[in-house]
C-alpha cells in the first residue's frame, strides 16, 4: 500500500468522543486532498483536535471574535491555494456542537463529522465561503466529495 500523501495527527481533548474517528478523518481528508487537485510537496501534516464546546468557544473566541462554541474551526498555516508542504494547519471540532447538529439534522454523527472534515480541511488549503461565489465553489466540491465517500448533500435543503 503506497504512503499517504500527508501525515494526519490526532488528539482527543475531551471525553465522549467515538472511537474509531480516526479512520473516518483520514478518508475524508485524504479524498478532500485529492478532489481539490492541490500537490503535496515534501512532508505534509494536518493536526485534527477533538474537544469540547467549552474549549471550542474559547478558540472560536480568541481567534475569531466570537464567544460561541462553533462545530469546526481551521488555523491555516500555509498560503491560500500554495504549495501544500509543511504543517498545513489545525482542525479543531467541538462534540456537544457535532452531536447536537447531527441529530437536529437526522443524519448520523459519523456523516456529519465527515463533512466537517472535509469542510475544515478545505479551509486549510484556501477554501472559503465569505461571499456568493465562494460559497458556490467550495459547497460544491464539498458535495462532490462527500458524494465520492456515500454522503449526502448537506446543503440539498438550504
């Protein structure tokens, strides 16, 4: 089996999360990687954090300016649509936020999560939703992927 592209890094920072999230990560980002065409060059790493709303709120707080807890957060550390090399960046996702969104959209918490990823890994690479255009272009290949991996559609009724 060939080498993955990139290294995922993984920590759990708060209890309660399901086992077996890495594997799931790992899929996501690795079909994100490769739908969006970027080139890996040279060793890659993505940090993926799991914790809790009340850590999620504080970043989502600090960094952003917005004292909520939010389901996914990214600290890109390269240059939007750049070579992809190095640490590219940190995903953190938040439980109480996942969960409870999962179920307010009756869709499994693993369909969900996946989105998320592959949604905060996008984010990573230069990927953003800030207008019109933006949103059109990154929804779509968020679809197309989660398409690829038997997801579906999360912004079919929206």
């Amino acid at each position: 089996m060939p080498k993955s592209p990139l290294s995922i890094a993984f920590s759990v920072n708060a209890d309660g999360w399901p086992d077996g999230l890495e594997a799931v990560a790992e899929r996501a980002i690795l079909e994100a990687l490769k739908q969006s065409e970027a080139k890996v060059t040279g060793v890659a790493e993505v940090s993926v954090v799991l914790t809790d709303d009340e850590e999620q709120r504080e970043l989502n707080r600090q960094w952003r300016g917005f004292d909520k807890s939010t389901n996914v957060l990214s600290f890109p550390q390269i240059e939007p649509f750049g070579p992809v090399g190095g640490l590219l960046g940190d995903i953190t996702l938040a439980l109480g936020t996942v969960q409870r969104e999962a179920d307010e959209m009756g869709i499994s918490f693993n369909d969900h999560f996946t989105h998320l990823m592959v949604h905060g890994f996008l984010h990573l690479l230069g990927y953003d939703h800030l207008d019109d255009d933006e949103a059109e272009e990154m929804e779509g290949l968020e679809t197309e992927i989660l398409r690829t991996l038997g997801i579906a559609d999360p912004y079919a009724d929206s």
